[in-house]
C-alpha cells in the first residue's frame, strides 16, 4: 500500500519541505524533528550513510555552545546501546534511539527490545539491512530482522520503498510513544539510506485500526453512573488498598495517584515497576509488594478488602497464585490503557479503560463533590492504625551484628546520603530486589530496573543512558558481580564521555539470587553459580577502563566513610563491596506460592509459623 | 469449543507472518488460516479457526487487536454466521466404482468433476467443514485417493452486519 498521507511539499510548513536529501540525510531530519537529543548506536557497512549524515548534521548545526546537536555515544556493545537509549527513556519519559548496523548489530539489540517491550518502555532502533535487491540471498551481514524483531518488539517497519522512509520514520515515533508505549524497530536498506529524494516535513504512514483504538482510550471517560458504581462499592469498604504499577509512571500518573490516594486517605503498595509512583517515605506508602515485597505490604494485601490496581497488571511476580492474590478484597476496580489486561489474570469488578490521570482526577473530584470525605470522617482510623501496626511488627530488618558487610547496610548508607533524589539503576538479581526494598523513591522515573524480563546487565548501560537525560541528578548503578560482567565494556563508556555514573558491586561471588533458589529448591547444589574462586579484580578492571576513583570495600567500620567519599566524587567512581556471600532476599513469596506462604527470614517477624526448613522440590513454578 | 475469528489486516509487509507469530508465541492454536487479498486492495482478510474457552478467546481476540497492522477483528462464531471450505481431491479411475461415483455426485450438487486425465479425476467441492468431511469420506469409499488439498475456512456473518475496518 502506497497512500503515504500526502502532503504537499509546500504546505507542510516546514522550513526544509522540498529539499532535496538523501534516505540517510531524512533519517536525521526526521530524528532531529522528533526533538532527539543523544543517539546511541554503533557504526558498520549497512549503516554507514546514516552515520555519516549525523557526523554532517552536527558539523553544520552546532548548538550556541559549540555542542553537537546530535551526540552519538557509542557503547562496547550494541546491547550496551539499546539498553542506553532504554535508560534515557525511563528516565526522561520521551524516546530513546538506538542506531546500529545490521546483522550482528541489529541482532544484538534483541534482548533490549524485548526488555523494552516487556517493561512499555518506548524506543525506537533503526538497523542498517542489506540493500533491497540483496535481501534474501544471504547476504554478508544479511539477518531477517523484521522476523526477528516481530516476535518481540511493539512493531517493526523493513523499509522498502524509498518513498515511504520519512513517514515511516515519524510513524514509528508515534508508535513507541502512545497507547502502552514500547519498542519499533525500523530496518532500513542501504540503498533506501542512498536514494535520493524529497524531503517532505510532515506526514505519517495510515494506520487506521491503531489510531482508532488509541483514540478510543484517550477520550476515554467517566461518567456520573460508573463514578457513582465505583463510590458505592468503595462505600461498603473499610480496607482499601491500591496496588500501582509501572502503567502509572508510564502514563505520568503520578501526581494524580497521589492527590487521589491523599484525597480519601488511601494506602499505596506499588510493583517494583511502580517504585516512585508515590512517595515510599509517606506514612500510607507501603512501599513494594509480590515476591520480595515489604512483609507489611504482602499483609495489607491478604487483610484488604477493596483492591484497586492502577496500572499494574497482576504478573506472577506479584500475583504467583491469582485466585489467592487479595483474598479478603470484595472489590476490585482496574485501571489500564490495554484493554488486554483487563480480566487477563484476575476478574476485575469494576474497571476503565483510558488516561490515568484523567480518570483519578474525575473520580476524586466526583467523590469529594458527593460527599465521599474518608478523611475527615476518619472513616479508615482503623485500618490505618491496623497498617501503621503492620510496617512496626514487620518492619524490613537485617543482621545488623554481622562481622560481615551486610547488602542492605550498604544501600542504606548510599539512601542516607541521597534520601531518594538520586536516579537508581540495577543489574539482575538479590542485589536488585535489596535497591528496590532498602532505598527511598520520591520521585517517579529515578527507579531503572529491568522488571518483567529480568536481564541481567541493564543496569551499568541504563545507568549511561539516563545520566544523558538527566545531568542534574547523581546517577548510581547498583549492580551485582555477576550482573556487571555482561556489559562489563561499558564501564569505559561512563569514563569516555566523562559521566559522573557511580557504580555499586555488591560483590557475593557469584550468583547470588540463583543460590537462593538453587538452597531452596534444590537442596544447595550450587550448580554453576559460585564465582569465588574467579580470578577478576574489579578496582583494576575500572581503573584499566579509566576510572580515577574505584575502590574495594571489604572492612564494615569504614563504611560510611568510604560510601560518603564515593557519592561525593566529583566524576565517575566505582566501588566493590564484599558483601556477605550467604545474605539473602526476604521476605520471599516463592513461585506458585500464596502471600500466606511468606517466608520473612530470620530478621523480619512473620505473623504465620514458617516452615522449618523449606525443602521444596524443584519447583514447576518459574 | 470452536471458534472462528476474522481479521482485517492492512496490507503490510509482514503482517500475516506478524499474526502467526502472535499465536504462536502466545501459545495459540490454529487449526485453519485462510487469507487473501478483500474488494479493498489494501486490506486482507483472515479467517482462523482455533479453539478456547471463553477466556482464552478472549485474551486471544485482545492481544490480536493490539498489532499495528490489525484493522478490526471479530469473533464470528459468537453469533449466527456462514462458512466454507473448499475440498480439492484427485482419485484413481482403477478401482473406481463408476456407477455409485455417479450417484454420489448426483447426491452432491456441490461436488463437480474439473479435470479429467487418463488414469484420474479431480473432484471439487465446497461446504462447511463437517459437510466437506462427509462427502469426503463418501468418496474416499468409492475411489482410491491419490492427491487431496484443502483450503482453510472462510466465513462472514449472517444477515446485514458488516465487519468494516475502523477508521
Ligand atoms: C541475562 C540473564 N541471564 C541469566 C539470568 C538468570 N539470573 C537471574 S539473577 C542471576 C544471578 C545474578 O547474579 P548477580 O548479578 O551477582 O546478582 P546477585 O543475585 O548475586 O546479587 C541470574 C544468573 C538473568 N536474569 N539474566
Ligand atoms: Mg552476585
């Protein structure tokens, strides 16, 4: 289908409508249009005409201070890349770009795609492809990336047909932004990046049915008989509780989830997808729930009574056995923007489908115009005080007289100093679920954590990514030994363009979440996850890679002191810390198993007798 | 149960492949997929034949919906509808049993002869899966069988309802 929406090249307003440019040269055009200002990518033959127009753009368009417009930072990896423009994009909420060659370029950018599709995270790469007239013949560096990226991406454009390279490129934005955002991947010949053509300035591909659903959701409302269904049912409850997920920092939803939950005094448990969506040092915050959530949340979760998710989408991370998960709740009320979500994994009672914020909004100004006023009728006194009991009795807790560096005590060393205004990103892995239990998040979009795939080596390329988006705030990876190692290149990424990224080890020799499972379901047969008697010296490995500060923290007396010096560094720094290899994640709510099921550990109370010693099979659940 | 779902489907390179693949991935069945170009040069349609509780049809329906390409989808075994199939079957003229053959094709007005050989016939019928089946094992019992191909289905709904991409 040829019927790119025409526009006349002199009605489209802008200033280069008409000029003449090659496929490469629209390519930057239409990046530069879309307000892109950082592009990360790694160069090769099926992308070179893209390169070079960027190179050309950026000499002939410097910024007032001489800055190139349109940096490209180059990673070890291309993986490195696609999880950098990721980490820009959950950290900036606009789109993160990736530019790459093909073949082995584009192939090494599938797991970011699908970690980006998995967590709604909008990206878009662009992949150099064999010329048109090469495809399907085997070509040198020919991979069938459309294929590929099918499976695993929001959408994906091979571009064909030279004619349709700029809207497609403008569509693609489009794509990976609205709706429930996520990847495009956009493979481009390199005879289209050749062909000559006429630069249009405006217009996009026709794609009727998406515009129309999307359309659908976005004017979206609520009116008077469903607001009034939703007040009823909540005026029967006396335990409400809302779970929020990523949906919620995705949509920019925060600030309405929190003047609604302040509104009627409601109590807030977030996903680890949703950390920072409200306030987690606010008395009714309860912080994460599922797997490894705060004991106290789990329990509100079992002892509610009306459950209302906003933006999250019952995973088995947080619901392992659905007919359990909230038992107690009577009601639940749903709010999404994918309709797929709804009734997918748990029946909801009441649900709306569309903005977030403009739903919550509605609902809190119906409520409190008829006379839903919680607060001041102190309506939850109750079951406040029941929650605030809760967080007191089963408050997170560790080994605190342990000769050895405890994982948690250094998190909250680094929380004391940045008291949750710093950008926290993550590997995969114990130490993941003890940044997400043991810091502070104030604000949404400072949490970068790869929730749904779980890929071990996000962290260290997100980390670049976002300190791109954001030079105002302290950017920390906090990653593990095993984590660090599969992106270990970029490490000379952060001190090539001079970023002042700290980077945590928390070094347990070896694969720490994996020995959890493999002591629990597996007898404590360490199958390929001990890592003690690997031979790399991390300090030298950063210093090798240009790091002025890195260091070995080994001694828990001087903790604070090398923690308060390692923040304060004035550039990149890198600190190891040789953390108790035999720490754990707790509390645990093990695949397949009920929030009754808990475990807490030995250092957070359990209101359930815990199982002896937990000498499971190995388990079907995952 | 059954189920019989129709897709309209821009015409886009690789939007088939990209339906197939979500069936796929997702763990769908599909037990026939019949494609092919509409009055709309522009638009395919699909007609899949799966099978699922109500549940899993729906969640199959939304996820469908969500691809780029997907102009409008239904589920046309929710209400009264029509379908076809189409039976294409070459058989042996040794050992063919003339006269009950020529009944049995005069029992079938849908059955017609379309190609005549030396040693062979090629048989032609459309009808609903279960008829297709029927005449089939009729057949197979009066000829032998040396060549058989058969399309997926095709159905639209009953009466004046009109499955029309959205726009
Ligand atoms: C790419 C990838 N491979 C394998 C896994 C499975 N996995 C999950 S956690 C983990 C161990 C991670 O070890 P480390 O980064 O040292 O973190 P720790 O649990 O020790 O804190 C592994 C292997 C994964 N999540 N991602
Ligand atoms: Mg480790």
């Amino acid at each position: 289908m040829n019927a790119v929406l025409e526009d006349p090249p002199e009605t489209t307003g802008h200033p280069l409508a008409g000029a003449a440019m090659s496929g490469a040269d629209v390519v930057v055009q239409v990046l530069a249009d879309e307000g892109v200002e950082v592009v990360f990518g790694y160069s090769g033959g099926a992308i070179l005409p893209v390169y070079d127009a960027v190179f050309r753009y950026n000499h002939e368009h410097p910024k007032a201070d001489g800055a190139e417009p349109l940096p490209l930072i180059v990673p070890a990896n291309e993986q490195g890349a696609g999880f950098m423009a990721q980490g820009y994009a959950r950290a900036s909420g606009r789109v993160g770009v990736a530019l790459v060659t093909s073949g082995p370029g584009a192939t090494n950018t599938v797991t970011p795609v699908r970690d980006a599709m998995a967590d709604s995270i909008p990206i878009v790469v662009l992949c150099g492809q064999v010329p048109t007239g090469a495809i399907g013949t085997d070509a040198f560096q020919e991979a069938p990336i459309s294929n590929i990226m099918a499976a695993c991406a929001k959408h994906v454009f091979l571009v064909t047909d030279a004619d349709r390279l700029e809207a497609t490129l403008r569509t693609a934005f489009e794509i990976a932004r609205t709706g429930r955002p996520g990847p495009v991947v956009v493979d481009i010949p390199k005879d289209i990046q050749n062909a000559e053509l006429r630069f249009r300035g405006s217009g996009t591909l026709p794609l009727p049915g998406y515009r129309a659903r999307l359309r659908a959701i976005d004017t979206a409302t609520l009116d008077a008989a469903r607001c009034a269904a939703f007040f009823d049912a909540l005026g029967r409850a006396r335990r409400p509780l809302i779970y929020a997920g990523g949906g919620v920092i995705a949509g920019d939803a925060a600030g309405a989830l929190r003047d609604f939950a302040r509104a009627f005094a409601m109590p807030v448990t977030t996903t680890l997808m949703g950390l920072g969506a409200v306030d987690t040092t606010e008395p009714l915050s309860l912080q994460m729930l599922g797997m490894h959530g705060t004991a106290f949340a789990n329990y509100a979760v079992e002892d509610c009574d009306f459950l209302i998710a906003v933006g999250a989408r019952f995973d088995d991370r947080v619901a392992g056995v659905p007919q359990a998960f909230a038992g107690g709740a009577r009601y639940i009320a749903h709010f999404d923007v994918d309709p797929a979500e709804i009734d997918k994994v748990k029946r909801a009672d009441w649900h709306h489908l569309g903005n977030l914020a403009r739903a919550l909004d509605t609902l809190r100004i119906y409520g409190l115009q008829h006379g839903f006023r919680p607060r001041e009728q102190d309506r939850y006194a109750p079951w406040h005080a029941h929650l605030a009991a809760l967080k007191r009795t089963h408050a997170m807790n560790y080994d605190r007289a342990s000769a050895q560096i405890q994982p948690y005590a250094v998190i909250e060393a680094i929380n004391a100093i940045t008291r949750g205004r710093a950008i926290i990103s993550t590997g995969v892995g114990q130490h993941q679920m003890w940044a997400a239990q043991y810091f502070d998040f104030r604000e949404p979009r400072l949490w970068l954590t790869s929730g749904s795939m779980g890929t071990m080596g996000f962290g260290l390329p997100a980390a670049i990514g976002a300190q791109f988006a954001r030079r105002d705030l302290p950017v920390i990876d906090i990653d593990g030994d095993a984590s660090i190692r599969m992106n270990l290149g970029e490490l000379e990424t952060v001190t090539t363009y001079g970023l002042p990224i700290k980077v945590v080890v928390l070094n347990n020799a070896g694969d720490g979440m994996v020995r959890q499972w493999q002591k629990l379901f597996f007898k404590g047969r360490f199958s390929a996850t001990d890592k003690s008697l690997h031979k790399k010296d991390f300090v030298r490995a950063a210093q090798a890679d240009g790091f002025e500060w890195a260091r070995r923290l080994a001694d828990p007396a001087e903790l604070p002191a090398v923690i308060a010096e390692f923040v304060a560094f004035d550039g990149p720094a890198f600190l190891e810390v040789v953390i108790d290899p035999d720490a754990g994640v707790y509390p645990m709510v093990g695949p397949g198993m009920t929030y009754a099921q808990m475990i807490t550990g030995d250092f957070i109370a359990s209101r359930q007798a815990q199982p002896a010693a937990v000498e499971a099979g190995p388990s079907e659940m995952f | 149960m059954r189920r019989i779902i129709a897709i309209l489907l821009q015409n886009e390179a690789g939007a088939l492949v990209r339906v197939a693949g979500l069936f796929s991935a997702r763990g769908y069945n599909i037990d026939s997929l019949t494609v092919a170009a509409t009055h709309d040069p522009a638009i395919s349609r699909l007609t899949l034949v799966t099978s699922g509780d109500d549940a899993v049809i729906d969640q199959i329906v939304k996820q469908s919906r969500k691809l780029i390409d997907v102009l409008e989808i239904a589920d046309l075994s929710r209400s009264d509808h029509l379908e076809s199939e189409l039976l294409i079957v070459k058989i042996g003229l040794a050992g063919l049993a003339a006269a009950e053959f020529d009944a049995c094709m005069r029992r079938h007005p849908a059955a017609c002869v379309v190609d005549q050989g030396a040693g062979s016939r090629v048989v032609q019928f459309s009808g609903t899966g279960r008829d297709v089946n029927a005449f089939f094992a009729e057949l197979s019992n009066l000829a032998p069988v040396l060549e058989l191909a058969r399309s997926g289905t095709a159905a639209v709904g009953r009466g004046d309802v009109v499955l029309t991409p959205r726009t």
